[in-house]
C-alpha cells in the first residue's frame, strides 16, 4: 500500500504569488517521486465565501494541474469553526484528508490543534527560522502539538541559537528543490542578476530588543551597489502603494526594478524569470541576521538548481554551505562587489558549481526521503 502524505499549501490566498507555490510543489513533488500519493491541503477561513471559496479552489487546482495535483486538493477551516459543505464540493475536505493519508506535513503554524490530531501522524515544518519560535514566544502563534518537528534553520533547537527552541525537539533539515522541473538554462550575456522578494515587515519587540523582518531595510546597506559591479542589478518586488517612489528611489542608485505580480504571477513565470537570470543577488530580512538562523532561501536554492550563482546575504555559520563556490554569502557591502566580480571572472564555472550544490544538498528526492523516513 503506497504512503500518502497531505502536505499543507499555504498558498489559496496567494494565487498571484509564483514563488510561494513552489515551497509545497517542491516538497510534494519529491514525495510522489519517492511514490508516494500526495494530497494538497488548504486551510481557509471559514468567513470567507462559499462563492469566494470556490473561486479560489478553482484557481488554484488550475496552478496545480501541470503537475499533475489539480485533482489532490483538500480543504479545511483554519480555525474551530467548520467550513461551509458547499464550499468543498469540488475538492476533498478535511475528513476524506485524514482518512487517506498517512502523515501531515504541516507549514501552517496556526491550524487547529482538532484538526492535527485527527491525523494519525503528524509533523510540524518550519520554514521561518527562528522568526518562528520568536512568535511562539511573543504569543502570536501557539502550534498544535505534532509527532515530529522539523525547521530549515540549522541553528534552531542548537547551543548556537538566539532565539528559544520552544519546548520541542527540533529535526533539521535542508529547503528542497526538484531538479527535474528546475534544469540548468544558459542565460543571455547581458542578463541581469535579480532576486524576487516581499519589500516590507515589520518590527517586533523580543526579548527588549527590536527585531526586523523588513527586506528593504537590508537592502538600503547597499544601494550604492550597481555603481560598483559591472552587471545589471534587478529586483522583482511587491511594492503596493509605495510602487512608484520606490522605483524612483532604487532607479536612481542604477537598481532596475520590476512588480513581482507581473512577471513572477505563476509558477511557469517564476520558474521562467530566475532561469533567465544571470544569477542572484539577494539581501536577506534583518532578522536573519539578528537571529543567525543560518537559512538559506527556497528561492535561492532554485536559482543554484538552474545553475545560477547566488551571491546572498551571510545568515550565521553553517555546517555545509561555502561562501565562496556556485554559493557566495556577504557580510558587507565591499565584500558583496568583490563577490559578484569573483563569480564573472570564471562565469561557467561558477554556473557547473551552483547547480553541484542543489545536487548535493538540496535534491527534494534526498531530502525529502530523509524526512520521510524519519517521520515515518
């Protein structure tokens, strides 16, 4: 009999967000690799619609069909109050998911604890690493209690961590990419290096100390940066309001800026622009930084399987990840120019290395199956 496992999405209300739906396809399409059914759980609020309701799980099994999951989609309430039953008439609901599946894989920090045990195993996925545990602490979020936990920070539940373990046993484990949807694409020579971020956040108060999850804060140390290298920088961004000053602003410095919505909108679309990328430049969230969770992006990893060179903002000491090989991490300014001049200077070799590393730490078959088996 073949394991199924119900992967929670995270992504109905984000339907215009390519990037987000590539976290849970990677993950489920290294379980069906490893054979196992996969079932694609969304938790909606039960306030919403059914006619909204509707809408959206249409759309959203129209981004999963080309992957063969437009027919895997389960609904369930995000909170204690039941979802309407006319409102999961064209998808699986909550009760159909637990009785097929196996194990829960859970990203959503916020579902029910009623409806986590009502799976017969059950394991936790945190892919905000130390922020996380930091909102337990502060008591934004209060998780269900799992059989498994699992988080992508390699600092989390450590002697080396700033931030508390949260009275769990922390399992890490690398962001997984399958390499069979992200080949290695030759990008034009006048190809820019980009990178595809949410622009705002917030500040949080944690422990008396203010913590930043605010992207542009990071970047605004080296806005000075494209009049130091020689290839174009870009940013694909979700600006709201802000949209056109913040061109304006980063315009001026020599960045080129693009609405994320616009080119990054699908999974196609994503996948589309990071491979016509000359690879990635990226700052990572203050709190990376304050926090040393020594993460590394979902995104990043996907600009490496494409064979990308990534030059990314250094977020504490890891156990495998270079600095200087296919994957580059900054600390400063000077150091991110030196970088981006060391990748050009040996362009294809750089390119064989990013695509060495996805293959050696970040291939969803491996990974996946080690979580897996563990969980299991």
């Amino acid at each position: 009999m073949r394991t199924t496992v119900c992967f929670t999405g995270k992504n109905i209300y984000y339907l215009k967000g390519g990037g987000h739906f590539w976290v849970p396809l990677n993950w489920t399409l290294g379980l069906r690799a490893l054979g196992c059914n996969v079932m694609w759980l969304e938790p909606i609020d039960p306030k919403t619609p059914v006619v909204e309701i509707r809408k959206l799980t249409r759309l959203l099994k129209d981004r999963l069909e080309p992957y063969g999951l437009g027919d895997s989609v389960a609904l369930c309430s995000i909170t204690t109050e039941p979802l309407d039953p006319a409102a999961t008439e064209e998808c699986l609901d909550i009760d159909a998911a637990c009785e097929l599946s196996t194990l829960l894989v859970n990203l959503r920090y916020d579902l029910p604890a009623k409806q986590v045990r009502r799976f017969r195993r059950s394991a936790l996925l945190d892919i905000d690493p130390g922020l996380m545990q930091m909102w337990v602490s502060v008591g934004r979020y209060s998780p269900a209690q799992h059989d498994l936990y699992f988080t992508i920070g390699e600092t989390v539940g450590t002697l080396n961590a700033r931030f508390p373990s949260c009275g769990v046993e922390w399992h890490y484990t690398p962001p997984p990419v399958y390499l069979p949807q992200w080949t290695p694409v030759e990008a034009a020579p006048t190809a820019s290096y980009t990178t595809v971020a949410h622009w705002w956040g917030e500040e949080i108060q944690f422990n008396g100390v203010p913590i930043n999850t605010e992207k542009r804060e990071s970047f605004l140390h080296y806005v000075d940066l494209p009049s130091r290298v020689a290839p174009t920088l870009e940013l694909a961004l979700t600006m709201g309001d802000a949209e056109d000053d913040e061109r304006k602003f980063w315009g001026d410095y020599g960045w080129r800026v693009q609405d994320s919505h616009q080119v990054t909108a699908t999974p196609e679309e994503y996948r589309t622009y990071v491979q016509q990328s000359r690879g990635e430049f990226s700052c990572a969230k203050p709190s990376c930084m304050q926090l040393e969770n020594a993460w590394i992006s979902d995104r990043t990893i996907c600009y490496l399987a494409s064979g990308k060179p990534a030059i990314v903002q250094h977020t504490g000491p890891s156990r495998y990840l270079p600095d200087c090989e296919g994957l580059f991490r900054f600390h400063n300014i000077d150091e991110a120019a030196r970088m981006i001049a060391l990748v050009e200077s040996d362009y294809d070799r750089q390119c064989r290395a990013a695509r060495s590393l996805a293959e050696t730490y970040f291939d969803a078959e491996k990974v996946v199956g080690r979580v897996l088996e563990r969980a299991l």
